[in-house]
C-alpha cells in the first residue's frame, strides 16, 4: 500500500530542560509526529491494519466516528485521500467550522453531525445498520481506531525504541509512558514491552471514561492478563478537553526550553503528569525514561489561543 521508505521511522530525541535536570533524570521522547506531516504520530499505526483489511476486502471506502478536532478523523481522511479510499466521518455534536473540519472537507470525507445524543448511542446495538445501508461495503472503523488489530500495530513501536537507544548512547531505559485516549495504543505497548520495562498509561480522559476498561479488553484479546506490566494515572485535568492555566504555561515552557511542539490534550497532560512524578520523588535520579509523542498536533490550531490566554493569567 505505502512505499516501503515511507512512514518515516520515528526518531528517539533526548530532550533537556530544567526541571528534568534539577532531578537527575533523563528523557528521550519517539517522536511520532514526525513520520509524516498528516497522518501523524500514532495513527497511522493504528490505521495501518484497517486500511490492510479494505484492500483486502475491496471495500470502497472506510466509516468512523470522532469530533470536530478529532486527529483520528484528520489521519482517516488523509489516509483515505492518499490511498485512493472514500472515506465518512460520523461527528459529534452539531456543524462546527474548525481547522480540523475544513480539512476533513478538503481530503473529500463526506461528513454527519449527529448531535450529542446521537454520537451517545455509537455503543448501542443496531448503531451501525443504517450507515451500512447507507454505505454498503465501506468498512467502519472503532471511534480511535479501537481493534486489536490496531493494538498489536502499536506492539512495534517497542522495537522502534529499542532501535533507537544506541544513537542516544543508552543501553536502557527504565520506565516508559505514553497518554491513552482510546487505549489502543497503550494496550499495544503493553503488548509490545512484554513485561520487561514498567509502562505508565496516563489517561487523557477521566478513569470512569471505559479507557482502563478497553485496555483490558484488548490485552485479553491478546491473551495476556489485564493489569500487569503497566500502572494507569489520571493526567485528564478533570476532563478530555479540560484546560487550565497550569497546563498553559507548561506546555509553552517545555516548548521554549526543547523546541519540541506539544498540544494539550494529550502530549501536554502526559508531560506534565511525568512532571508531577519527578517532583514528587516518583522517579528516582539516574533514571530513564522514553515518553511516546503521539502527535495530534494538528488539533492544537483552534487550542493556540486559549492555551496563550490561560498562560497570561496571574
């Protein structure tokens, strides 16, 4: 399907900055949101599978679910775009004009809002049958990507790491974190590290959102027993889309002090949760830690001038 030089493989970068040094811990981040300018950071291993599958089936096009700022829907698209796929964007809430949106419009995804109590039944028996009448043969996609399929794609990126460590000159790490949306890809890793470093999932969404629950799901699916080899910490600030004037201003420091882009919903809750860790002694000095950058930057444009606001505030 894609040229064999492309996606791009991630890199490990060391980052530095003060709070890091303060502790005596080192980190190197995999800088997903490089291997490719729009399907980015993790998605594109999630969507990797499914887009296999369609090929396989013949399918004329792929159907999934997301928001208005979803980076699912944007990879979707794209992937669609490039690929030569239609693809269908099922959206919650009502019409909404966002960078995000247009863009979706521009890759040519055909769009449906349906409201907030609409997307709430996505769960329920019998969500799909009319959009499979509607779009006969498309094949529909889990809001996220959510499969296991997706999960073990995500297993490699454990290797992508271990591949990098020599350029950094480590011959280890010591803990691995990464944010969890859906939970595929944490799930993935789980997979992927079997075991032999400690994972921290830190949970983008409030823990009572299912993630913890999905999670567990896919590693028994996978046959591996849920709750071992990973820890989970709620970095959600309250809520998915919650921001504050404390993430704010981490968020644009890390950036000034590594010049390394985050956004804030998931990159910047899991870098500050890493944070709160190191200051509290979680972490001991000598220790390193590889952080997953997951992308989803493109969800930042229509973030940028709150995050600026909440930053200004006393």
């Amino acid at each position: 399907m894609a040229h064999r030089d492309w996606p791009r493989r991630p890199s490990l970068q060391a980052v530095r900055c003060s709070w890091l040094a303060r502790a005596g811990v080192e980190l190197a981040l995999l800088r997903l949101d490089r291997i490719d300018p729009l399907i980015s950071g993790n998605k594109w291993y999630k969507l990797a599978p499914h887009l296999a599958e369609a090929r396989r089936l013949g399918a004329p096009g792929l159907i999934s679910l997301g928001g208005a700022h979803s980076n699912h829907l944007h990879a979707l698209a794209a992937a669609g775009a490039r690929f030569g796929f239609a693809t269908v964007g099922l959206l919650r809430g009502h019409a909404q004009d966002t960078p995000t949106v247009r863009d979706l419009q521009g890759f040519g995804m055909q769009l449906h809002w349906l409201g907030y109590g609409g997307y709430r039944e996505r769960h329920s028996p019998g969500f799909w049958e009319p959009w499979r009448e509607r779009y006969p043969a498309f094949l529909a996609v889990a809001e996220g990507g959510l499969s296991l399929a997706a999960a073990q794609s995500c297993a490699g990126l454990v290797e992508m790491i271990a591949d990098g460590l020599a350029a950094l000159g480590w011959d280890d790490y010591h803990e691995l974190w990464a944010a969890a949306g859906s939970g595929t890809t944490l799930a993935g890793l789980v997979l992927g590290e079997a075991g032999r470093h400690p994972l921290v999932g830190c949970l983008a969404l409030p823990a009572d959102h299912g993630v913890p629950e999905a999670v567990a799901r896919l590693l028994g699916a996978a046959g591996r027993a849920a709750g071992q080899g990973y820890r989970l910490v709620d970095a959600s600030r309250g809520g998915f889309a919650r921001l504050d004037a404390e993430l704010a201003r981490f968020i644009l420091t890390f950036e000034a002090e590594t010049g390394v882009p985050l956004e804030p919903l998931y990159t910047g809750k899991l870098l500050l949760a890493l944070q709160e860790a190191v200051a509290q002694g979680a972490i001991a000095r000598g220790s390193r830690v590889v952080a997953v950058h997951s992308g989803g930057l493109q969800g930042r444009r229509a973030l940028d001038a709150r995050l600026h606001e909440l930053a200004a505030q006393a």
